[in-house]
C-alpha cells in the first residue's frame, strides 16, 4: 500500500484499506480522505443511521417522562441517559395509521404497510432500504441487517420494494469475517488459519498500519487509533466467547431451560452486535444498519448476576400488573437504555471533523408496541439520538390523535441528506427537531 503524502496537494481516496497477509481491513472516514474543495466541516462528510427495535417495546409509564418540551422530568426507565440528555429527544403520540394487530405488526415498524392481519397483506419497503436506494452504491455494503435472538424465517426489519423479508445477521464472527476479511471460500479458510498463527487482523497489519499513519495529521491517528481499538476490542470478545465454547459445561441434576444455551445472555448480545453496528459504521462498510430485537422470540434470559427471569421475554410483556413481572421488565428496560448510552458514548468520545462521530449518526430506538400487555399499536415509545438534531426535549403529540411516525422518518431521511418530503404514511415532517 502506497503511503499518504502529509501535503495538500496529495489527498487520500474516499475508500482505503490497510492491507496485510490477504486481509483487507476498511479505514474509517478521515479528514485526509475529503476532497481538497471540501472544508473541514464540508457536506461530502457521511451521514448515518441506526435503526433498533425491540419487539416487545417498553413499560410505557416508567418510560415515558413527565411534563413535555425542555424541562421534562426523566422517567425511570431513562435514567440510565442522563449524561447524554442534550443528545437525544423522546417522543410519545407517534404510531402508524392503520398499522394494528398486536404482535403481527413487527415487521411494519419501518415499512408503516397497513392492515398486516389482513388475508392477502404484502409488506412494503423499509425505511432502510429507501434510503440505501436514495443514496446510491457509496459503500460496500448498502444497509447491514442484524438481529438478537432473531427468528429469520419470520421476522425483519428490512424489506425490499416488493415486499420480501431481507433475512437478518445474528452472528457476530460471521458479521466481522463478512466485513474484513476477503477472499473466496478457500482463501478465506486459508486466512483464518493465518490469523490464528498470527494472532489478530490488528497484528497481520501492523507494519502497513504503522506506515499509514506516520503521514497522518494529529485529529486523523487519534481518529485511526480509536478505530483500531474498536476493531481489537471486538477481536477479543470473540476470541473470548469461542474459548468459552472449548470449555465443559458445568453438570447439574436439574433439566436445562429451554434455549438458555444460546439466548439467555439477552443483554450481552445486543450489546454485541451494538458494537457491531457501530463498527459497521465508523469503518464506513455501510451507513444504514438495522438492528431487530427479537424479545418474542426470547425465552428466559439472564437478568443480572446469577439471576435469571422466571419466565420468557413475551410472558413477561403480558405482566397483568404482576408486580414480579412488572419489575423484571424495568430491570430489563433500564439495563437496555444502559446499553444504549455506552453507545452514545462511543460515539461522543469519537471525533470527526469538528465534530463527534455522534453528531452525524443518528440512533433511532423504538417498537412497533406501544404497550405489549395490551397488544396496543398506538403511542409508541420512541427515542431519537444524535446526528445533529434539536434534542434535549420530549415532544408529547396527541395520543388520542398520533401523529404518524413516518413524519420523524421523513426527517430522517433528510437529515441524511436525500431529497424527499415523503415515505409511507407520512404528513410532513417533525420541524420541532431540525436546527
């Protein structure tokens, strides 16, 4: 790999890749990588977005804050995100019109297709794949599909325009090798064996990541070296989890749960694949990644330390006001708001231009139930962060009367930057959050 002039007159390419022993390792997005007409702050800079939906959505009173605009009280359940309140908005009065049914509407939660019960129902395309197709071909890979305990024969997040289910990824090595490592079925085999003879991607590297970055500005090693940490950190908790696979199980006389082998630590693989998604993004693989939260698909999973719930994710949602049910799902909606600010951390601790990484990436988090006990579509709990919105409120809309959710989509979408003033059911836009 040729080496990066530290002159103006000699620019980086869009898309690099550090090279070494076959493996083909993306680059973040860097200044050096900006067209010279281009400032530092220039529109040429990528947009982002996160799109994560659990299923069986939230305790709606605990989520929910109280009073509306900038002095809103922070609910419970939210408290985990008090550091980032400036970061994000929450929204209550939004759902899609004519989007009910209970459980069957999780895979309307980006598309907004109406009447999902009804004989003959054909889905339409996901709000991720409208913009990918608004977007263009500017990235390997268009959108990246991912789930936690997804079921792939039924559920997705993504859909094409004619309405076929774009099956979702739930394995993270498959994931990381699909990202970084290149090469047909063989060569692939044969690249895995030489990682593991030499360690790490990191470690096939690193004499072409030294001779890259030596000719880098002080803003572009600190982006780079961040960006490898997060690659290392990755590498480690796979590394981590297949020794524990390796290693015998503990005997016990009593029978096992069913399926706790592989989806009961719930919360480690979200936050899993949110390390994922977020590598996807940083290494500008993509910028679009959907992320279902297959909780319907969960049975009892681990809570805390040495705590499992007494009963699957779904029984749970149907609480009855159990106060015990009740009370695991706020554990589990907190710890999942928990995962969501080390997200936002990540992000915010991450530079870009004048900028955080945060500032151009937007995390939408939501679920097609308002309120699962009640198999009720309506009042949807949804929270909006980063990406360089007006935030730090709680925008409190009609319940009685939602406004479409498809409203917040279309900002969404131009945020990005593409040119439409509508998908689905939207009305407008939400001007409320635009600067």
């Amino acid at each position: 790999m040729n080496s990066v002039s530290g002159s103006t007159a000699s620019r980086s390419s869009r898309r690099q890749f550090l090279r070494g022993a076959g493996v083909l390792l993306a680059l973040p997005f860097l200044n050096c990588m900006a067209p010279r007409s281009v400032g530092a702050a220039g529109s040429s800079r990528p947009r982002r977005m996160l799109l994560i939906s659990n299923n069986l959505g939230v305790l709606p009173k605990p989520f929910f804050p109280q009073g509306a605009g900038r002095d809103y009280l922070l609910s419970p359940s939210l408290t985990p995100l008090a550091e980032f309140r400036n970061d994000f908005t929450v929204f209550s009065g939004l759902s899609h019109p004519g989007v009910v049914g209970g459980h069957s509407t999780e895979n309307c939660f980006l598309t907004a297709a109406r009447g999902p019960t009804k004989s003959g129902f054909r889905n339409q395309i996901s709000l991720d794949q409208f913009a990918a197709e608004k977007l263009g071909p500017v990235t390997r890979f268009p959108t990246l599909n991912l789930g936690v305990n997804i079921d792939k024969a039924n559920r997705s997040l993504a859909w094409t325009r004619d309405g076929a289910l774009l099956p979702a990824e739930e394995s993270a090595p498959a994931l990381f090798q699909k990202m970084f490592v290149q090469g047909d079925a063989v060569a692939v085999q044969r690249q895995l064996k030489r990682l593991e003879e030499r360690g790490s991607i990191l470690d096939a590297l690193l004499a072409d990541t030294q001779q890259f970055s030596r000719n880098l500005g002080r803003d572009d090693k600190t982006r780079l070296d961040q960006y490898l940490t997060s690659v290392r950190e990755i590498e480690e908790r796979l590394l981590t989890a297949r020794e524990w696979e390796m290693r015998p199980k503990p005997t016990t006389t009593q029978s096992p749960p069913a399926d706790l082998l592989d989806h009961k630590l719930f919360f480690e693989k979200f936050d899993l694949m949110l390390s994922m998604a977020q590598l996807a993004l940083e290494s500008d693989s993509t910028r679009i990644v959907t992320l279902m939260v297959d909780a319907f698909a969960t049975p009892a999973f681990q809570l805390g330390d040495n705590q499992n719930t007494t009963t699957d994710y779904h029984n749970l949602s149907h609480h009855g006001q159990a106060d015990d049910k009740v009370n695991q799902l706020e554990e589990a909606d907190r710890r999942q708001m928990g995962l969501l600010k080390r997200l936002l951390k990540n992000l915010a601790d991450k530079p870009e231009a004048e900028g955080r990484l945060l500032d151009r990436t937007m995390i939408l988090f939501g679920s097609n139930m308002g309120d699962a006990n009640t198999h009720d579509n309506t009042n949807l709990p949804i929270l909006l962060a980063g990406g360089g919105f007006r935030h730090g409120q709680y925008l409190a809309y009609k319940r009685d009367q939602n406004t479409p959710l498809c409203n917040l989509f279309v900002s969404m979408l131009q945020n990005m930057g593409l040119e439409t003033d509508a998908f689905a059911s939207s009305t407008g836009t939400l001007s409320e959050i635009n600067t």
